[in-house]
C-alpha cells in the first residue's frame, strides 16, 4: 500500500481529513481535560465549560443558538433520534414523506417504520436529481406525522431547496427534519430562516472527528431521547459526553464558518469533470444540470464496472468511492441513480469522486491523465 502522503484522496463524501487544529484541540483535551463535566468541582466544570464553547460554535455554523445544539455520536444516530424520536410524540399520525434518493440513515430507517405500521410516502427525482416538487406538495396531508429530506445527496451533490420543501410540510402540521449531513461546512445554512425544526450534520464531513455529531432542535420542539440515563443534552441523550470529539468539532464548526475555499473548490471540481469528459468519450457527469455542492463529481464510465475502475484507482493510489461509501460490496446500481433513471450500463460504473480544501490541482491533474489509462485496460478486457 502507498503510504498516505503518495495518496491522491478524492473520497471527502466518505469521510474528511481532520485540521491539524482539531487533532491539536482534541489531544491537549485527552491530556488535560479529562475530568467529568458533570462533575461539581472546578476540574470538571471547566470541562463543561469546553463543551459548551464548542456547542457555541457549532451553532455559529448553521445560525442556531447554542440550547438548541444536541451532540450525538454522528449523523446516523442525529437522524435516528430526529425521526423517532418526532414520531413517539405524534402517535396518532402514521404517515412519513420522504424522498427516493435518502442517505441508507434515513432510508433503512423508513422501511423499518413501514414494519411497524407507518405508511411511508417517497417522493422521486428527474433525471438530474432534482426533486418533484409538485409530487412532494401532494404527498403532504394532514395525517403527516414527519416530513424527512436530504440537502445535498451524498452521492451526486444535487442539493433540494430544503427551505421551501420545509414551508410546505410544516404548513401541513408535520415535523420536519433536514438530513444536513453532507451540506454543513458546504454551502451557507442559516436554521433560523427555514422552517426546519430538526437538522441532522456530522463533524467528520467537515474537517473535524468521527464519532461525533448535533441535532439541531428548534426551541419549543419535543421529542423523545432514544438513550436515556444522566440528564447530558437537555435531557436528550443521556451518558458522559465525549469531550474530546466535541472540542474538535467546535474547532472544525469554527474553521468552516470562516471558510471561503469552496470557490476554489468548485472549480477544481469543474476542471476535473472538463477533462475526463475531454479524454473519455463513454464518460457521464451525473446530476451535472442541477444545482450541486462544490466538491461533488459522480462520472458513470458506461460499460464498465465501478468494482473494476475502483481497483485499478487504488492501485494507482487514488481514492474514491462507488456511489455511497457505506453500500461498497454492493452490485446492484446506486438506488440515488436507479431512482434518477439513470441508464444501468452508466449506474454500474459510477465512480464517485469528493474533493475538500487539501485537494490540489496537481492532484486533479494527475487523476485526469491517469485514469483514462485505466479505463483503456479495463476497456480491452470487458
């Protein structure tokens, strides 16, 4: 395997690398802040206060206020206690309306809840990834307990106007929650300006740890905590906090909000695209006419398998992902890109490819000269 600094990492969706600032937060707090924040004594409560600095900032990022921040231990579990707990409130309601291009967080979840008797509404997309947005106004009654919806899709960057999709369910009395997993850190978002009363965002897709992520709650929404014990969060999630995880996400929320690389970015990621279009004739930008994330480029090489392109990637030492990262090993076509109407020679060899503020253009270059190479073997042995 090549070592990390030979690796060219194109797979930002998946997971980022940390700021050298985070890592620097987190160790000096594994060192020195170790204390309860619980605890009474002066040790513990300037433990607390760490925590609560970093629910600050992470509310500066999406322009909440710090009581309505809930750290979680990611995304999934943010959208889990969303959802769920938004449901176990409104047990009289029994109808969910979502969308046909959901992370698996959200997705799975649903069909469970079909198993337990919710009727469960999916709304789809063009064949840009672009929401029905007449479908959604249809689908929303007034049994609907919860409307759910992801920003910006993991797997192609196609982002949903979440703020007037929100306008319209919550018109309809449903809660609504925003899977914000892969927009926070992306794109502006300013929670006091949609109607949104929940938002699901995760540290480790913006520069900060894995296993720590918020709930943003508005003020005056209940729900009900899937893990209870201490009175930690408001009394939504109960255990001993990670601090650690939480210092480092306030540091990674802190940089994000200052951030003005997504220009940059952008055009990175255009160049990218441009030149594997230029050199590979069977190449697909997916979702390419809709409005995106900056970073996100999802190429469907038509006739090939993603299996097969990934492979060769890696060996070559470049990182990227098939679709979502958390379906790898799957042979069936993404369900974002089958739900797009995306041709199956084209589904089967989408290639992913996420970049992030570390990825330079020596870097898209290389990648761009590269992989047409990989694509003429694969080519002769298909």
């Amino acid at each position: 395997m090549k070592c990390v600094s030979e690796m060219i990492y194109l797979d930002n969706n998946a997971t980022t690398m940390p700021l050298p600032k985070v890592v620097e937060a987190m160790a000096a707090n594994l060192r020195d802040g170790y204390a309860n924040p619980s605890s009474v004594h002066q040790f513990g409560q300037s433990v607390r206060h760490s925590i609560e600095c970093a629910r600050e900032q992470v509310a500066s990022l999406i322009g909440a206020k710090p009581r309505e921040i809930v750290f979680t231990s990611g995304g999934t579990e943010s959208i889990n206690l969303a959802i769920r707990g938004a449901l176990a409130l409104h047990p009289e309601r029994r109808r969910i309306v979502t969308t046909s291009v959901e992370h698996s967080a959200v997705l799975r979840l649903v069909e469970n809840l079909e198993g337990e008797g919710y009727t469960v509404e999916r709304v789809g997309v063009d064949s840009q990834g672009r929401i029905d947005e007449s479908h959604w106004s249809k689908a929303l009654t007034d049994d609907t307990a919860l409307a759910t919806m992801i920003h910006a899709n993991n797997e192609t960057g196609v982002v949903f106007d979440v703020a007037r999709l929100a306008d319209v369910a919550v018109k309809c009395g449903a809660v609504v929650h925003v899977d914000a997993v892969q927009s926070v850190g992306k794109i502006p978002i300013d929670v006091s300006k949609a109607a949104a009363q929940l938002v699901s965002l995760s540290a480790h897709k913006f520069h900060g740890p894995k296993g720590i992520g918020a709930l943003y709650v508005r003020r005056r929404t209940r729900i009900t905590p899937l893990i209870v014990g201490g009175n930690q969060e408001s009394l939504l999630r109960g255990g001993t906090e990670h601090v650690a995880g939480i210092v480092g996400m306030g540091v990674a929320a802190e940089a994000a909000r200052c951030d003005e690389v997504c220009v940059d970015i952008g055009r990175l990621r255009d160049a990218f695209e441009e030149g594997v279009l230029a050199a590979v004739p069977f190449a697909h930008v997916n979702g390419c006419d809709a409005q995106r994330i900056c970073n996100t480029s999802n190429i469907g090489f038509e006739g090939i398998s993603a299996e097969a392109i990934l492979i060769l990637l890696s060996e070559a030492g470049i990182c990227a992902s098939a679709g979502a990262a958390c379906s790898s090993g799957s042979l069936e076509p993404s369900h974002v890109l089958t739900a797009m109407g995306i041709d199956e020679r084209i589904a089967h060899g989408a290639i992913r490819f996420s970049l992030s503020r570390f990825t330079t253009r020596q870097e898209i270059e290389r990648v761009v000269e590269t992989l047409p190479k990989l694509l003429a073997r694969l080519t002769v042995l298909s």
